[in-house]
C-alpha cells in the first residue's frame, strides 16, 4: 500500500539534483526553489543556514525507492 504523499513531476527531478548536489546541497535561488521548499516542508530536505537545501535521511530513503526504483 502506497503511504507516501505524491511528488510532481518537478519535485522529483529536484529532489534527483538535491541528491546529484551531494553534501554542497543546492542554493535557495534556483528556479526550482518551489520545489525545493515543498521537499523542505515533506522532510525530505533541509534548508541550511547558508541559503542552501541539504538531502534529508528521508529524502536519500525516498530517492532510493521512487527514483532509482530501488527496493525499501
């Protein structure tokens, strides 16, 4: 059973740059900043002080299902 909130289209291909970004994170002013706060407001990134998004625990488990296909 799927219990996961859905992610768009663009907030999968941010929450993919997120990960490609590794421990440097993306800046806030990206032009996919709206998705990277709505990925900040799911736990599955983290805003730093630095105006940079990091890839949260949650966000590195749910790349690793939804697009790397992965198993849990």
């Amino acid at each position: 059973m799927w219990n996961e909130p859905y992610l768009e289209t663009c907030c999968r291909s941010a929450l993919h740059r997120l990960k490609l970004s590794g421990h440097d994170g993306r800046p806030a002013h990206v032009p996919d900043a709206p998705c990277l706060n709505r990925l900040s407001h799911m736990g599955l990134a983290r805003s730093e002080e630095n105006d940079r998004f990091i890839l949260t625990g949650a966000g590195d488990a749910r790349h690793r299902t939804e697009i790397l296909k992965l198993p849990a």
